[in-house]
C-alpha cells in the first residue's frame, strides 16, 4: 500500500525560520517582520491579516529578492535524499504551508510530488490579497484530503510532519505524525518525534531506514 508524507514548511523543512522571516531579511526587515510573527504567534493575527500587512511591508518585493530567501533559508539537510526515497517506493511527498505559495511551490524542482501554499499576489505586489486564498490548519486537512483523492490514498495512508500550532489539526486527522523541532503544540500528539537538523532522521522514525 502506497503513502502519502505530508510536510509543513516553516519551521520543519526550514530550521528555527520561516518562509516569510527568510524574505524580510532580504529585504532588510527583520524587526518588523518579528513583530507581526509575534503576534501571529500569539493569536492577535488571523493569517489573513498577516498577509495583508506582510504585502504592505514587502511592496517593493522582487522575483530575484524571493529566490534568493529560498537558496538561503536554513534548510533541514537530506530533504532532496528523503523525497527521493519516497518516491522509490512508490509512495507520495506533497508539502502543505500557510506561507505564500510563490515560496513554496519552488519545492516542486526539489522532488515533491504537490506543493501549496496560502494564494498570494503575484510579485511584484499589483493587487491586494484575498482572504479566501489564504490557508489555515483546517485548510491543511481539506488540502490532505484533497491530494488523498487525487492520489488514489485516505487519510489512513497519511504521514504528517510538523512542528507548530498549524499542525495541530492535520495531526490529529491522520494516523502517523512526526513532531520535528517541535513545540508544545504538537509535540504531544506526534506519534513520532525527532530533534535535529537531518530530515533524514525524521524519516527514519517512520520509513524503517537506517
């Protein structure tokens, strides 16, 4: 029977960072987008509005100033390796993010089978974000879903790694998870939990490897 691995962006693939820090460094705003990842953090910001500020912070965003954020992202090593894996068995890899979709969706050319993220403008920012674009922890359910069934698979076949508050209700929705880097969050509903800078020993708690 196949499987299908779904992985959280910010802060599992990428270490103790996230997709929208990585592009505000760019950018030289690393305070201001500390402050909105607070108070993200702290429920005084739905992930619509995070978006409509972040879109106010990045008006001057370019193509070149995100596809430098992504090379230099602090990756987990080995993800190209475990994907790889994955699919040499015959099973699935998709990656599911609130991040903006224009960041996550370069996973793609790393071997992932589907990658989404929340619906962005276009850079350069010509037009406003539309809430119904952007996604939730209950979206990452409806989108597992989703690729279940474009997968031929059910959420029994699922395997979900994660780290945050986002993961909450996919973990509680599939039968595997591994808690990676971890917070309070998550860490107790994991099935698996791993701490490290290697995706590879993540995948080894569920893959029989190593």
């Amino acid at each position: 029977m196949s499987r299908l691995h779904l992985f959280d962006l910010d802060g599992t693939l990428i270490h103790g960072s996230a997709a929208a820090v990585e592009i505000s460094r760019q950018l030289g705003l690393e305070t201001e987008i500390g402050e909105l990842e607070r108070a993200f953090a702290a429920g005084d910001l739905a992930p619509p509005r995070f978006a409509e500020l972040a879109v106010e912070l990045w008006a001057e965003l370019t193509e070149t100033e995100v596809a430098a954020a992504f090379e230099g992202a602090p990756w987990l090593a080995g993800i190209r390796d475990v994907w790889a894996d994955i699919r040499a068995r015959g099973e699935r890899c998709a990656v599911i993010s609130l991040s903006p979709g224009f960041f996550v969706e370069r996973l793609l050319e790393w071997g992932a089978d589907a990658a989404h993220g929340s619906r962005w403008p276009s850079v350069p920012f010509r037009d406003p974000v539309d809430p119904a674009g952007i996604l939730d922890g209950t979206a990452k359910v409806r989108i597992a879903d989703e690729l279940c069934a474009r997968f031929g698979l059910s959420r029994t076949d699922c395997v979900a790694y994660g780290d945050s508050m986002s993961d909450v209700q996919l973990f509680a929705a599939v039968p595997v998870s591994v808690a990676i880097n971890a917070d309070h969050h998550v860490r107790h509903l994991a099935s698996h939990a791993y701490t490290g800078l290697d995706l590879r020993g993540a995948y080894e708690r569920v893959s029989g490897a190593g």
